[in-house]
C-alpha cells in the first residue's frame, strides 16, 4: 500500500487519537501549512498523520497544524485539511491564507508544547495554591510557583518545606498540628500541647517545683515520718502521722514520730491531747495500778472489790491482836492496839 494509502486507512480506522496541548503564543503562521512549506496541500495533511500515528518528525508550528483551531492537533487535523482540499469542506480558519498571529489564543504554539503547571505564591515562599494554577510555558503575575502543597498561600513560614514548631499551626502542612517530637527530661518529656510547651511525666513521677529545667523530680512513694521527706509528692512533709514533743528533752514542738512517754509529773511532757500525766493508773495516782487483796475494798480501781478469787480460803474480818490475818488483806494484827504490857 502506498504513503498516502497509508495515510488514509489511518484517517478512517482511527477510533482513538492523541492530542497535543500548550499555551498560547505570539508567533505568525499559516494555518494548516503543517509542513511550513508556505502551501496548504495534501502534503500538511500527511506530515500531521505522519507525526502523529507513524512517529514522524514533529511540526515546527503545532499551532499551524491544528487545522480547524480547536486548541489541539490531532486526527481531526489531517481530516479537515482533506475535506478542505478535496470535499469542498470549509478553508483553514485564521491566520489564512496569509500568514498572521492566532487570532483565538487556544494553548498551541509555534515550536514548543507548553505543559508546565504553575501556581499561585501570593507569598512567594516558592510553594503554590494546588487550587490555583494556570498551564503555561513560563510563570506568569503570582503564578510562580511549580511546586504545589502550600496550605496557607499568605503566610511564608507555612509551607512543605518548613519545619513544624509548636504554635498551633500546620506548619509544614502534613496535616497534622503541632506533631513536634518530645524532648526527653528526667522521668518525664516535653510535648507540644494546645500550642504550648508542656512537661508530662512518666508513670510514678511528680512535678513539685513547677519547673521543667529538672523534669519530674519527685517519685511517688509511701510517706515516711521523722525523715523531712515529702515522699509521697503531696507538697507536704512528714503528714499524716501523730508527732510529739518532749518537755523534759526540751523539745517543745511536735517534732517526734515516737512517744517518749509522759511521766507522772503534772505536766504534760509529750504534748499529747493535752493530758496531763498520762503514766498515771486507774486509781489516779502514779505508779502502777495497785493489786486487788482480799479486804473488801476495789484495790485496782476497777470497779469491782475482791474479784478474781482472791479471798479463797479466807473470809474478811475486823482484824484483832489475835496472830491471825483477819481481814485477809495478807497481814496480821495491822493497825490493832496491842494489850498493854506486851511487845
């Protein structure tokens, strides 16, 4: 089959055609001279199908090559020269037949196929609005940007290449605010909170003083009286127990976790609820509690008189000058007149 047979079968089996896009230019062409030999003939309409479907050289002029001015050269191209020449079809649109400038700025050029993407950077930080882009062969106005991503198109310091710091804002628009690693302190870290610095610490740990130079310096335990610790982080020390003093140590405040006792002194020398002599016995008198004898009285102070069997085998008596323990109090003949004239 020959060149031009070639050509044809192209025009009318091909369903699905590329298309060559740009911007717009201000060179002078002849539309439909894509072989810029100065003519309008079948020899454009075969260099068009050439290039396009059998990798022929490409136009000098893509824009002289989009016959019917639709902003893209394709297979309509070819087609509408033949129907031009040899079908009565309408005449290539402007510039034509003389050579002139695109009347209708449609994205094809002479020369070059202008597909760069450019974005506005109202502020200039060289990241663009992916929403506001125009396609073009150089930057344009604010459209100076070839990188996309800016998610705050008026602040400078926004921006995918900006380092996120702890303010509130996506610094870096990953989409995330303030995802600034934490810093390590003692028992604890310093993470970014509500756009503040803030210390959080580990399990068991406390901050007292409020700073975050030490970290978290107290570890929670159990309260130990006597030793001036705040240990279980509370803000107060040595709490929670009952402290004494000691009088005849001179020791006046309640400074002592043990009790060194109260002797039986009319004072109260260990500051304990106030009692005075608490080493006094039930009776109310120092020393210890008397022990219950079998005389009829309560010796202990219990309220109760010769209780636990102490006047077995004894039965309680006015006591006589007789040798005996009448009164079964464990002694003889006390506190009885003896008959004159004995010993």
């Amino acid at each position: 089959m020959s060149r031009v047979g070639n050509i044809l079968f192209l025009v009318i089996a091909c369903l699905i055609c590329p298309q060559v896009n740009g911007g717009s230019g201000s060179d002078t062409f002849i539309r439909g001279d894509s072989n810029s030999d100065t003519a309008v003939d079948i020899g454009d309409a075969i260099f068009t199908l050439d290039y396009l479907f059998s990798m022929g050289t490409e136009p000098a002029c893509l824009d002289a090559s989009d016959a019917n001015d639709d902003g893209t050269t394709d297979i309509g191209d070819g087609i509408y020269t033949l129907d031009f020449l040899f079908s009565s079809g309408p005449s290539p649109l402007a510039p034509y037949p003389a050579a002139g400038v695109d009347p209708t700025p449609d994205g094809v050029i002479c020369g070059t196929v202008c597909s760069d993407i450019w974005y506005a950077d109202f502020d200039e930080d060289t990241f663009g609005d992916e929403n506001d882009f125009i396609v073009d062969c150089d930057p344009s106005g604010i459209y100076t940007a070839a990188i996309a991503g800016d998610c705050d198109d008026m602040n400078p310091a926004v921006n995918p290449d900006a380092t996120e710091v702890c303010d509130g804002i996506d610094n870096n628009c990953d989409d995330v605010i303030d995802d600034v690693p934490a810093d390590p302190v003692p028992n604890g870290s310093l993470v970014c909170v509500a756009g503040a610095i803030t210390l959080q610490c580990d399990a068991g740990f406390v901050d007292l003083n409020g700073s975050i130079v030490d970290g978290c310096e107290c570890q929670i335990g159990p309260e130990i009286c006597g030793d001036g610790i705040d240990n279980d982080c509370d803000g107060e020390t040595d709490e929670g127990f009952v402290k004494f003093c000691n009088l005849e140590a001179g020791i006046t405040g309640l400074d002592l976790c043990a009790d060194p006792g109260d002797p039986c002194d009319g004072e109260d020398d260990n500051c304990f609820n106030g009692t005075l002599d608490e080493a006094v016995n039930a009776c109310g008198i120092c020393g210890p509690t008397p022990t219950e004898i079998c005389n009829g009285l309560d010796d202990d102070c219990d309220g109760f008189i010769d209780e636990d069997d102490v006047c077995a085998g004894c039965s309680p008596e006015p006591e006589i000058c007789d040798g005996i323990d009448n009164d079964c109090d464990g002694r003889i003949d006390e506190d009885v007149q003896r008959p004159c004239g004995t010993d």
